[in-house]
C-alpha cells in the first residue's frame, strides 16, 4: 500500500510504458517535454503528481485515433501556492482556476494540475506507474480512472445542453469512459 500526503490510499502494481503516438503526434510531443519540466519543479518541491487525464486514457488504450490536447494530473492544492511561486521564478505562465485547478501554460501547451483534495476525495484509488522515458510517474490505476470519467461524465451532463462547447467535452468524456470501460471488461480480474 502507497500511502500519499493526503492520506489517500491505494496500491501500486504494474507499469505502463507510452508506445506509438495519439493522432496529434507533434502537440503530444511537446507536452511530454513540458510535463517532464513541470515534473521537474515537482521533484524540487518534493510534490508528486497523479496522472489523470487523456494522457492516462490513452497510456491504458494506446488508442492512435486519440487526440491527447493537455495533460491532466492531481496535484495537493495545499502546494499550488509553492508551485506557482516556483512557475514564477522561471517565467513559466499559469492560471489559477475557479474550479481547483492550477493551469500551467506555454504557447499552446496546458498542464492541468487539479486538487486531490478536492477531485479525489470520497473514493479509494488505486495508483499504477507510467513510464515516460527514462522517468516515471503515478497514474491512476483502471477503475479509479474509469470512476473519475464516470463523475466527470455525470457533472457534465448537467450541463450539456447549455452549450456546443460544453456539450462536445461532455461527449469527449463520455467516449473515453466507454474505451476505458471496454478495457476493463477484457482484462482479467
């Protein structure tokens, strides 16, 4: 058992390595090395981070049809203070959003680094470990990430109809959930 700052709880098992490239290859690429420069000011602070967004959805489906646009990860919103004044010191922009959630930016390139307390609280999760080069990083394991589409999914079907643009996220979420709904059916227990 891994116990992390927050007191969440969850295993670590397997690793997962990153082979072939979402279908926006050149932008993916560029991301990695920024989060790989994000996961740097990280390890200078001590924090580490949770992969748990597309990036995550297609290291489980390895799906060259996906488009990974940003990359999201849960971060301790107790440490958005440290890690702005670090993003600071290195002229690297961000955005501290409204909803729990520290963007990080460059051109455009986005790291979402969003509360653990917030988004991960009332449920147990499981980590695994992803490969990215030489370094590694937790990643939520299947059925947490299964479980956090599935809310995600939930809150924005309340609002998908207010909007195109909130309507396509709620259907972008809702794809995702199914692939990764699809993987868990085929893997065995």
């Amino acid at each position: 058992m891994l116990e992390l700052s927050l007191g969440i709880i969850g295993k670590m098992s397997n690793t997962i390595t990153l082979t072939g490239f979402p279908k926006n290859k050149d932008k993916y690429l560029k991301l990695i090395d920024f989060f790989k420069e994000v996961l740097e000011i990280c390890d200078n602070l001590g924090v580490e981070s949770i992969v748990d967004g597309g990036l995550a959805v297609f290291a489980y489906t390895q799906d060259s049809e996906l488009v990974v646009g940003d990359i999201d990860t849960g971060f301790p919103e107790v440490d958005f203070p440290r890690m702005i004044k670090a993003l600071e010191e290195r002229g690297i922009e961000y955005k501290l959003m409204d909803w729990h959630v520290l963007r990080v930016l460059r051109d455009d390139l986005k790291i979402e680094l969003g509360s653990v307390e917030y988004w991960y609280k009332d449920w147990p999760i499981s980590l695994e470990t992803l490969q990215l080069d030489t370094r590694q990083v937790k990643m939520l394991g299947l059925e947490s990430l299964i479980e956090f589409y599935r809310r995600g999914m939930e809150s924005k079907a309340k609002e998908a109809n207010e909007s195109e643009g909130k309507r396509a996220k709620y259907e972008d979420l809702k794809a995702k959930y199914e692939k990764l709904r699809g993987l868990k059916r085929l893997s065995p227990t």
